[in-house]
C-alpha cells in the first residue's frame, strides 16, 4: 500500500513527462488527486495495526499531514487543470512533472517510520517544489528561486545533523543507533541528554526553516510572492505541514525522553517570535501574496506555540494544521485569480475584487475571515482550543500575548483585504479577459465547505483521527 | 588508526581555513574538491575490514564530492566572467580569523558532548563542527552565487564528517540517499546559477535585491 502511494504519482509524473500535449497533460493532475484522495480514505478508514520495524507505515501522526496534503492536492489539482488552461501561452511540461513528483514526495514523508528516509523525503520536496516557484521566468522569479534553495538547502542540512544527532545520542547510550521512530520513542529516556538537546535545537532551526518559522522565514514571502496562486497553497498548505510532522516526530521523542520543560520554553518562543514578526510585517503590507506569506509566518507561530504548550494546546495545534492547510488553499487560490484578472497583485492597483470578480472577491475576504479565527469557520475552533490551552497550561503570559498578536494581524491583514476588495474596480481591470470559471471557482468552494464543515459540526472521525494523533504523541496506546 | 584519521582532519580544518582566506574562486572550488576527496577515504580508516561496499562508497564519493561537482562548478566558472570574491561582508584576513575562532569554540564545544568509547580520542566532532561553522561563514560573508555554492559544500563536509560517526549504525540506504540529495541540490543550483547569469548577467547575489520590504 504505502509503495502504491508513493510510486504512482512517480509513474504519473514520467508519464506527463512524455506526454508531448500541453492541452492535456494538465488532466494528469486532477486524476492523481482524485486517485491519492480515494486511496487516503481508504487508508484512514482501516484500522490496521501499526508494524514497529516498517519503514513505511502510517502512525496517526502520519494520518493527520497525509489528509491535509491529500485534501489540498484533491482542490489544488483541479484548480490546477483550469490555470495551465489560461496559461497556454507556457509550456507546462516541468510544472506537470514536479507537481506530481511533489505528491509522491509528500506521501513518503507522511508514511515514513524512519527519521532518515523522512528527511529525504522532505529535501526532495524543496528540489521538486523550487522549478514550481520559477514557472513565470521572470528576473524576479529567479530571485526567489534562488533564496528559496539556497535557505532551505542550509535549513534542511541542519536538519541532517539534527538527525545524525539524535542517531548518536543513541550509540552514546550504547544501544543500537536506530534511526526508527518507534526504537528512539522506545527508548528515549535512556538517551544521551547533552546530545538530545542540540539535536532538538538543529532539528528545530532546520525544519523551522522549511516551515518559515521566523527568523528563518525570509525566503517566503519572496517565494510565495513570485509562485502562481497554486504553488501558494501548495507550499504553505503541503510543504508546510510535511516539515511540521518532522518536528512532531523530534517532539515526540524528547517528551518521550522526560525533556518537555526544555522543549517547551523553546517552542513557546519560537512561536510568539515568529507571530510577532508576522504582525510587524503584515502591518502596512502593500503586496497580496506577500501579505498571506507572513500570515502563513504566523500560523507555523501558532502551530509550534501549540507544541509548546503541550497536552492541553495538542488537540487544538493538530486541528489547526489541518483547518491552516485548508483555509490558505482558499486564500492562495482566490489571490491568483485576483491576480490574474487585474495583473497586479500590489493593494494600491487592485480595488473592487467583489465587483470585477464576484466569487473570487467574495472567497477572499472570506478566507481572511477565516483565517483570522471569525466563527463559523473551522480556524476559529483551532486557535480557540490554543488559546484556551494557554491558559489552562498556566501561562497566562502567552495567552495575552497570542491574542494581543492575533488582533495585530487582523488589523493588518483586515486593512489590506479590504483595500483589495471593497470599491471600484479601474478600467484597466475590466479591460482584462480573466472571468472566474468552473475549474478555477469550484475548487476554493471546495475547501470553503471542508474549513465550515470543520467549523460548524467538526466531523467525528476527523475528531477521532486527531484524538488518537494526541494520545499518540503523549504516549497512550 | 586514530593517529592518521586525526592528521587527516587536521589537515580538513586547515583547508577550511585556506577556503576563507582565499579570494579566487577557482582556488575555493579546488579547495573544497581537495576537503570533499580526502573526506571520501574516511571510510577507509574507520572500518576495520575493507569491504566491497565500503570500497564502492568510497569510490563514489570521491568521485561526487572530488571531481563531479568541481568539474560542474569550473564550467559555470567558465561561462562567467568574474574570476574574484571582492568586497566580501568582512575582509579575508578577518574571515580566517573568525574561521580559527570557530574552530576553538568547536574544540570546547565538544568536549560538553560526551562521546561514545570507540570515539573518545579522535578528533572527529570538534572538526565537524568547525567545518559546518566554516560553510556558514562563506555562505553568508560572500555575495558571488558561486562562492555561497561551495559555502553549502563546505556545510555539506561537515555533515558527512559527522555522519562517519555512525557508519558502523546506519544503513547504506540513508548514506546513499544523502549522496543523493546532496548531487540533486548542487545540480538544480548549478541550474539557477546559470539562470541567474542569463538574467542578471552577473552572479553577484547582491544584485537579487528586487524583493524586500
């Protein structure tokens, strides 16, 4: 099974490969996603038991980021589809390729047991993801290319120290180095400390840095700036969330080991730093994708503060990756085809988006209305369950902060998405020929139903698949 | 046999400090082929019984570290122009300094990290360190894309330093995969440098400066 998830979007990737149509390869995409959602659902509904020395094997941690990835894939596929149409003056051949290459990569992450076939897998979804950001060929676009792999290159390089790290302070135990999951949770407490807490450290700075934890965030608004819409929501939905489990899995052992104070203080700081960057940044913020770059800044705050905040803040941070994921497909997708209608994407050219492009207008403010934590959407349940945890983990401190920062960013951002979509759209944007259609309104409706789903009634087995992740990661069986 | 590994990386640390004081590029990337070959035959020292494996690992990462990818850089060189680092973010006497620095901090910073027995007298963590604080050093002091390539090499070297540690314990599979990643990161840069000289007509990084704030 875990074969077949990986190496089917591999095959389908060398199959748009020599596929010499740029009209029809596109159709590739929505395919693997619908196959990759069928067979997630598949997998999410059995309940097998999880083997301890496969290296590929699906824990409930790997449930959570395989259902974000496979849901955002599922609606960016077929958004996809619709944009390479409008963009026929491209060839559309390597956008294919690595989009498909991506899935594949995101799945093996997501299913893997062992430390070191996981950072593989993560390092490859910075190589296929970075021809995705360079797709319009501009100077610009080179330029956030370059930033993006040379950071990320470092960030994910540490990581494999980290990693090598956590292998040694194993051997230094005198146990078998083992760099599978199970062993390392298994025996933890007998783990080398001094050796613990600098692959902790190297293991956060380095998958921070491909999550955009501040101050390592600084190749995102660049990247996400310069990527179609699409790659957006793919990497700050997708790549995101798959450098996020590494950082459960590091967690996970170092609670495992009796280290959660160490960790924790850590963590807390990381993440109030990086929503603190978040807000200084957005506040005045002229440029769309740049804006949702910071908020996604933001986000990966939330979500490390969460772990940090330990058992009360888990439930909530594990639901926030999801509703995350989801909410910033609505609001990447919506951007582009702003963009698009109005070639520009700066908030002082582009006014009126509810006029010029009633859903993508509307979706737009929506999305901002949900990320930000407005009820009913499901964000609002997730950063609720955070905040809450702050205070029941006794640290009111935090908890004022984080919604101190929280009214911050709404300010910013709520100024901006305003700008964007309230008034009179110029002539020049009603000149444009860009009308939202099926393909490329459909897919943000999607996930607008997935996130007020979330919001409204909170589905049970979602519950169930996150309340097992929890008791996962403290240790239950 | 610890004598030797430790001349060796005696000699890895002094080529560290020879990469910062240098302002060719050409001599940077003949610096850090010359780091990338001698660190391939670490295998060699570090096993016991020579194996097969252990030869073709050996082989293949000489062959990466020592020939491909200078081979790769020298060509980019070649279509380029510039020949020098100048006015790196601080001076090259200063760089080797702080290059020298690292590599004592790295000395005292091992010594809080206990090491396993078979480990204990060898210099193996302290020159990891120093190596991987020497990438960081150039990757963030210099402004030629060329230069910051061969900074992550250096970074890279430091890494693999560290992983010899556990190559009795992990899989080939994972050093494999390593080389791998390692091969497919140089080559996509390879590919951006190239771009960014077409687009630029430079490889000077700060001329990458049209997205800020």
């Amino acid at each position: 099974m875990a074969f077949f998830f990986i190496f089917y979007p591999v095959v389908m990737a060398a199959l748009a490969a020599l596929i010499p149509s740029d009209r029809w390869r596109p159709w590739l995409l929505p395919l693997a996603g619908t196959l990759h959602a069928v067979l997630t659902g598949c997998v999410l509904a059995r309940q097998d038991p999880l083997s301890e020395t496969a290296w590929l094997a699906l824990d409930p941690l790997g449930k959570v980021i395989l259902l974000v990835v496979s849901l955002l894939f599922l609606f960016c596929s077929y958004y996809a589809a619709g944009y390479l149409r409008l963009r026929g003056e491209r060839p559309n051949r390597v956008f294919c390729v690595c989009l498909l290459a991506f899935l594949g990569v995101a799945s093996l992450a997501a299913w893997s047991r062992h430390l070191g076939l996981q950072w593989v897998a993560i390092e490859a979804t910075t190589l296929v993801t970075a021809p995705l950001i360079f797709f319009n060929r501009t100077q610009r676009s080179v330029e956030a290319t370059w930033k993006y792999m040379v950071v990320c290159s470092v960030g994910i390089a540490l990581a494999l120290l980290g990693t090598f790290f956590l292998a040694y302070s194993a051997l230094h135990a005198e146990h078998e180095a083992s760099l599978m999951v199970h062993d390392l949770v298994q025996h933890a407490p007998k783990l080398s400390k001094p050796w613990l807490h600098a692959a902790f450290v190297l293991l956060l700075v380095g998958y921070g840095t491909k999550m955009g934890l501040a101050p390592m965030h600084t190749w995102k608004p660049d990247a996400y700036g310069e990527a179609p819409g699409v790659i957006g929501a793919i990497l700050a939905g997708g790549v995101t969330s798959c450098a996020f489990l590494a950082l459960l899995r590091a967690y996970h052992i170092c609670v495992a080991a009796g280290e959660a104070p160490f960790v924790s203080r850590l963590l807390v700081f990381m993440g109030l730093f990086s929503m603190a960057v978040a807000g200084l940044f957005m506040v005045g913020q002229r440029d769309m994708k740049r804006m949702l770059a910071y908020s996604s800044v933001e986000h990966m705050g939330f979500l490390v503060l969460g772990l940090g905040l330990g058992a009360p803040a888990l439930f909530g941070t594990l639901l926030h990756v999801v509703n995350n994921g989801l909410t910033k497909g609505i609001l990447f997708l919506s951007a582009g085809n702003i963009h698009r209608a109005y070639n520009s994407k700066s908030t002082e050219q582009v006014s009126g988006a509810m006029r010029r492009l009633p859903l993508s207008g509307t979706l737009f403010l929506t999305g901002f209305l949900a990320i930000t934590g407005s009820p009913p959407f499901g964000p609002f349940i997730s950063e609720f369950m955070i905040l809450n945890g702050a205070f029941a983990a006794g640290h009111a401190v935090v908890g004022a902060l984080f919604l101190v920062l929280l009214l911050v960013v709404f300010i910013g951002m709520g100024a901006a998405v305003l700008k964007v979509v309230q008034g009179r759209p110029s002539s020049a944007a009603r000149g444009t020929s860009y009308r939202d259609s099926l393909l490329t309104g459909a897919p943000m409706l999607g996930l607008l139903a997935v996130v007020v789903l979330i919001g409204v009634v909170l589905p049970a087995p979602l519950a169930a698949l996150i309340t097992d992740a929890v008791h996962f990661l403290e240790g239950q069986p | 046999m610890s004598n030797s590994l430790n001349s060796l990386l005696v000699m890895v640390l002094m080529l560290n400090l020879f990469a910062l004081g240098t302002s060719r590029i050409s001599s940077v990337i003949r610096t850090v082929a010359m780091q990338g070959a001698l660190l391939g035959t670490l295998p060699l020292m570090l096993h016991g019984h020579i194996s097969i494996g252990v030869v073709f690992i050996v082989a293949l990462t000489i062959a990466l570290k020592g020939v491909i990818i200078p081979g790769m850089m020298n060509r980019a060189l070649r279509d380029i122009k510039i020949r020098r680092e100048v006015e790196p973010l601080i001076g090259f006497q200063s760089s080797v300094m702080l290059g020298a620095l690292g590599a004592i901090s790295a000395l005292l910073f091992a010594g809080l990290l206990p090491l396993a027995p078979q480990h204990a007298d060898t210099l193996m963590v302290p020159a990891a360190i120093a190596t991987v604080l020497t990438g960081f050093i150039l990757l963030i002091t210099r402004f030629k894309a060329l230069t910051q390539v061969m900074g992550y090499l250096v970074l890279e070297n430091g890494i693999y330093i560290f992983g010899m540690l556990l190559v009795d314990a992990m899989p080939l599979v994972v050093e494999m995969g390593v080389l791998l990643d390692l091969f497919v990161a140089i080559f996509v840069i390879c590919i951006i440098v190239n771009r960014i000289n077409q687009a630029f007509s430079s490889l000077d990084t700060r001329r990458l400066a049209a997205l800020k704030e």
